[in-house]
C-alpha cells in the first residue's frame, strides 16, 4: 500500500482529546490559509525536486513560530531588495543632497574667504613723577602746546533800590592782525588802539600776538579793549584800528586790530542801580555758572581738536562784570562774561616726552597714554621780564609742568602696513623668533594671532584688504 506524503501526517496529540476538539484542531489550517505552513523535517530529502535553501527554510521555522492572529514584520531586506527601483531612487536623492550641502559649503567658505589678526600690543604701567618746560613753539626742546579759549555770557535779573550818577566807558572785543613778522610780537599793558574816527581805545593787561603762519596769514589774537573816557561817543560800530605807537616804525600799518561787534556801554548821568551787595552777590552766582558752562563746553569734543589732549589743572579763568542795563522800571540786569583759556597738548608728544623720564629702556618708538585723565599735569605760569604774568597767566608764553600718577603706556603700530606684510604669506610667520622675524620690524607689537578662512588653508590671503587686523589689549 503506497504511503501517503509527509505533510499530510497529521501528529496525533499526547493527550486524549475529544472528538469535537480534533475536529477543531483539523480545521485550523483551513481557517488560517495563508498563515499555515507544512512542517518538514527534511524538506529537500523528501521531494528532491524542490529547491529549498537553508536560510529560507529558517525564514519559514521563524514565520510557524510567530502567532497566527499577529500581522507579519517586514525586515529591511523585505521592503527594498537589490532590484527595487524604490531603494536606487532614495539613495540617488540621499547622494544628491549631500553634494549639495558639501558643495554649498565649500562655496560660502570661499565667498567669505578672509582672515582676522588679532593684535596683542606692547604694554608697560609705570608711576610717573615728571618735570617740563612747555613753550608754545617747542623752541630749545620744549614741550609744545597749543591754546585754547571758550566764551560765554551769563546774566541775572535784580531789583533795583537806587539811583547813582554814573561814569561808564564803552568797551568790546577786537581782534589784533600780525602781518609784520612770523615771531609773536608783544603789546605792553594799556596799549592805545585809534579807530577810524579818532577814539582811542586800550587793552587793560599786556598780550603776545601770534606770528604770521607758515602759509603768509597773519597771526591773530582776540582781546577787549576799553574807551579812553566814559559817555557815548564812545559807542560804535565795526571798525578798523591802528595802533599809534608804531607810528613810523617799521610794524606801522602791519599790526592793526579790528572789531566785529559794536563796542557799547559809554554813559554817563543818572542810573537806578542795584545795591553793591546784591550786585556782588549776583555777580558771584554767576561766575560759578559760567565756571561749570566753560568747563563741559572746552572738555566736548566740539572743543578740542583730534590729537590734543586737555588736561582738567591746564585751564584758567578769567571774568568780566558788564555794565548793568536797565530793562524794566525797577529792575536792573546784572552780566558776567567769562573765558576759559586751556593749554592743549599733543597726545604722542606729550606721551613720549613722559616716556622718556619715566621708562629707562624707551628708545622713541610710538606710543600713547592709555589714561590721562588718571594723571595730575599742574601748570604754572613762568613770569616774564615785567612780572605780569601772574595776574593774566593765560597769557604767558613759557609754563612749568609737573605730571605725578600711575601711567599706562601702549605702544602703537601701523595695521594697514602689519596687513600688507602678512599678505601671501605662510601662516607660521607668527610664530617666528621676533629676531629675524616679521615683529622684528613692529617694535609695538607683544604678540600675534590669526585665523584663516576656509579652515583649511595655511596662507593669508594675497590681497592686504581681506586681512583685518584687531587690536586687543591683556586684561
């Protein structure tokens, strides 16, 4: 009798099972179809003409142990096999993306293609205690210094008590012209100035007129002058003014002065006044007004021209009361006109001569002074032959300066030469020994750093222009 095949064998269970159960347990595959797989102990043995292979074989084992009512897990191998133009289309994108972003980086790195030198600067702190001798010229080794003069008018409003028969002489500003010679010429005190029309006017305290400017222009000096005798005649318009005692010496008609505002003030007769008192007092609140308008208007930048530095001791005041002016029937307005004269000094001038007694290895290089506020810089007029000085110091020509306080030095180079230098080269030229080196011939600079864009390039770039050089200084 011929066997029937292996699979359908059907092993009866261990147990005893009813006949319902078995019928149950017959009909399972039936109800399962696609699940159901014949188990085989020796799949190729007993049909020979099947091709099984033994990793699908354990596929199937994996499959039977899995429970029926489960849905199947696909592996990867299941979702994109080798031939699957899904699988090529996702890796062709997956490579084009990529490209992209390698390509787009590569671009940006070559667009802001560049490098940034970070500049670290010689730097020493020393506490000075120096002596000068400033003269305007910087003759015989001098520290030179340039001036400087701020104006301003104050008034106040005060009741008036009285009446006083009063004497007053008009008065103004003129500016005096030196075109007679290119060394400064001196006015002695009460020098006469003749207008147009015969009056004479005077200056109260003596004055230096600068000479003439290396361009032919004449050097000038603005100063006030005072009418001879009270009243008004003496009120006038611009004018022109010679002085009359150059008259037939060789300055005649070469120093003259002239006038851009009226000159006023002369009366005389009767005046409601303010008591002495009241006027003093007001005249004192008003000179500290104009002392805190002066000092914020000549310490401004408007002020003070690039490259000078003011210091807060170089600076003297000088007032002037201006004749009361009756305004309303009772009160009377009380003026006070004021002037700052400042000695400005040139930042790396002043800088170096310090340098020069308060560092002993100082050879000349450039540098600056990182705090000059910090330093107490006391200026004293030095009288002249007439010892006038000392009333009007801010019309001295030679002054004593003493500098005391911690100062902080820095070095200076030039950027766009250090820039230019570094084009082309190799990015190890930073750290070359200073002697023989590229800092060999930058005396300012401690140290250097740099970074180069795209990373991976080692040389500067050609051009000085993409090289931007930072200076920062150690904490």
């Amino acid at each position: 009798m011929r066997k029937p095949p292996l699979q359908d064998v059907i092993v009866k269970p261990s147990r005893r099972s009813t006949p319902d159960e078995g019928v149950r347990r017959r009909r399972a595959p039936a109800q399962h179809e696609e699940n159901a797989v014949p188990i085989r102990r020796d799949a190729s043995a007993a049909h020979p003409e099947h091709d099984y292979d033994e990793d699908q074989s354990r596929r199937v084992r994996h499959r039977i142990s899995r429970p029926l009512d489960e849905p199947p897990v696909l592996g990867r191998d299941d979702m994109f096999d080798e031939g699957d133009p899904h699988r090529k289309k996702w890796l062709i994108v997956a490579l084009g993306i990529g490209a992209i972003v390698i390509l787009s980086s590569v671009a940006l790195s070559l667009l802001f293609a560049g490098a940034t030198v970070t500049v670290y600067p010689l730097q020493d702190k020393m506490v000075a205690s120096a002596q000068f001798t400033a003269e305007q010229e910087g003759a015989g080794g001098a520290l030179p210094f340039e001036r400087i003069v701020v104006e301003r008018t104050a008034s106040q409003s005060v009741v008036a008590l009285g009446e006083d028969e009063v004497e007053e002489r008009a008065f103004g500003n003129i500016t005096i012209f030196n075109e007679y010679s290119d060394a400064p010429q001196r006015l002695i005190k009460r020098t006469r100035f003749e207008s147009s029309e015969g009056r004479i006017y005077r200056i109260a305290d003596p004055v230096e007129v600068p000479g003439m400017n290396s361009d032919g222009t004449p050097g000038t000096i603005e100063v006030t002058v005072y009418a001879e005798e009270p009243g008004e005649d003496y009120n006038m318009g611009p004018d022109t003014f010679s002085i009359p005692g150059f008259v037939g010496l060789p300055p005649e008609g070469k120093i003259y002065a002239k006038s851009t505002e009226a000159l006023a003030g002369g009366f005389v007769g009767v005046k409601r006044t303010v008591g002495e008192a009241e006027r003093q007092q007001a005249l004192t609140d008003l000179e500290s007004q104009l002392r805190d308008e002066l000092r914020d208007a000549a310490f401004s930048d408007a002020e003070q021209p690039d490259g000078y530095h003011l210091f807060k001791e170089a600076i003297f005041y000088e007032f002037n009361s201006l004749p009361d002016e009756l305004v309303e029937q009772d009160k009377v307005t009380v003026s006070l006109t004021g002037k700052l004269h400042g000695l400005l000094f040139k930042e790396d001038v002043f800088a170096q001569r310090l340098a020069e007694q308060t560092l002993g290895n100082y050879e000349g290089a450039e540098l600056y002074i990182d705090n000059p506020d910090d330093l107490i810089v006391q200026v004293t007029a030095v009288d002249d032959e007439d010892n006038q000085t000392a009333n009007v110091p801010w019309q001295a020509t030679t002054y004593d300066v003493s500098v005391e306080g911690t100062t902080h030095f820095i070095w200076e180079f030039d950027p766009t030469s250090f820039a230019e230098d570094l084009a082309g080269k190799d990015k190890v030229i930073l750290q070359m020994p200073v002697q023989g080196g590229l800092l060999e011939a930058y005396p300012g600079i401690d140290r250097a750093a740099a970074t180069i864009r795209p990373f991976w390039k080692k040389t500067f770039p050609e051009s000085a222009e993409d090289i931007v050089v930072i200076t920062e200084l150690d904490a």
